[in-house]
C-alpha cells in the first residue's frame, strides 16, 4: 500500500484552475524515501502541498495516507498520523527560546489542562522531562541544541528552517512535506540542512519536498515530480525529468 496517494485532485478558485487533475504516490516501502515536486511559479505545487497537508480543501478528488482518505482531516489530525509540514516562510515563535518552540509543538501533555495540573503534579514533571529530552533529541539533529536557549527571533533564515524541521520531529512524523526548505539559506546552512534531511531519511522519514533550487533537487530526491499549469507534468529521476525537452519549455517557455 502506498504511503501517500493523491488521486484526481482538483482546486479551483473561482475561475482559476489551481490544481487540474492531479494523481500522485509516494511508496513509503522501502522507508525513507525522498522525493522532489518542481516546476515553475504559478505551477500549483504549494496549493497541491496546502491540500495534503489540510490548509486548504480540495474542489474534487481525494488524498489517502496509508489508505485512509485524509482529505477533511484539520492538521492536527494529520500530525497526529503522523503527516506535517513546513512552510517557505518559517513561522517560528520569536520571543520564545529555541526550545521553548519545540516544547510548544509536544501534543497531548497533561500539563495542557488545569485541573489536571494540579491533580497529576508528577506525572506532569515526567512529562515535562520527556519532552525536553526529545526536544534536545531534535535540535541534536539540525544543529541547534547550543542556541536551545537563544530567542528563535535571533535565529539566521537557515537556523529558522533547521527549527521549524525540528518542531515537526517533535511529533515523531512518518512523512514531512517541505515547502522550499533552502529558501533564502546561506550555502553553509543549505549544506546543513541537506545533511540533516538526508540524515532523518535515513532514520525512515519519508519527504516530499516543493523546491525551485535544482541543485538541492539533484542532492536529495531519489524521484521527482514536476508540475506545471496545475498538472503533473512528467515524473522520473532527476536526470531523466531535467532533459525531458517539455521541463524545459515549462521553465524556460522555449523549446530547446
């Protein structure tokens, strides 16, 4: 069974066609796997990524994760079977530490409830100990556990894309969908970043991930898919979709 399939999806606003038909499948067998979505501005591929993710709902068609149909789940539901995303822009908490970011995005704590708090004092610090212990965990991975106590809003654009990953660790995901995770990222940092994303697909996380920097394309993704005027254009491996002459005319508007 694949890990996620997107079949015959539609969005239209009024009387544009954002996404037009779209079908799409990620394996999930063998884990960790990496896969690309690309295509040029205005392609649909952060709508197609809103939809899967429950920031938008589909106009027709339907989104399965694990063959359960997810399309009118909200993103906490999501996240809790385990699909969560990030965004382009990183929506990091400023004025909280790094840690206090990551501490925010545990989901069901005891503590969460007042009278509970009161009611369960120790099983509330045992909790609390947990999460900073998978927090640390997580920020181990991206880098960051030195800035844990650093306010995220003085965290660089590359330290706010390793935090805003980190967050989703937190919920121990099976598949993060990243929306231009090398955006606006110092070439140090984006070496940073490939290394981390290669290092939890390793651990079994599977990524599918919008990205228009085709070198981190080419470093990652095993398959690519790539989108334009709403539709799946082509599908294969990096090299085989780059020299398909119908990229190139969709990214450039010449033929070669």
């Amino acid at each position: 069974m694949p890990l996620l399939q997107v079949l015959g999806l539609q969005k239209a606003y009024g009387g544009l066609q954002a996404v037009a038909g779209v079908d799409l499948d990620l394996p999930g067998v063998p884990g960790g796997q990496i896969t690309g979505l690309i295509g040029p501005n205005g392609a649909g591929k952060t709508t197609l990524l809103n939809i899967i993710s429950g920031v938008e709902r589909a106009s027709a068609g339907r989104v399965l994760l694990q063959g359960h149909d997810i399309g009118a789940l909200p993103q906490h539901r999501l996240a809790a079977r385990g699909l969560v995303r990030t965004f382009q822009i990183s929506r990091d908490l400023g004025q909280l530490t790094v840690l206090e970011n990551l501490l925010l995005a545990r989901p069901r704590q005891t503590g969460e409830k007042l009278l509970k708090l009161f009611a369960h004092g120790r099983l509330v610090r045992q909790e609390e100990e947990a999460a900073i212990e998978t927090a640390r965990a997580a920020l181990l991975k991206v880098n960051l556990w030195q800035l844990a106590d650093a306010p995220a809003a003085t965290l660089s654009g590359g330290q706010k894309k390793l935090l805003e990953l980190s967050r989703a660790l937190m919920l121990k995901p099976r598949l993060v969908l990243l929306d231009e995770p090398a955006a606006g990222v110092a070439p140090a940092m984006e070496e940073i970043l490939i290394d981390t994303i290669r290092g939890l697909a390793a651990e079994g996380v599977d990524f599918l991930i919008i990205e228009h920097d085709l070198d981190v394309v080419a470093a990652l993704c095993e398959h690519v898919y790539v989108m334009a005027a709403g539709k799946i254009l082509t599908q294969g491996s990096f090299a085989q979709v780059t020299g398909d002459s119908r990229v190139v005319e969709a990214y450039l508007g010449l033929k070669p």
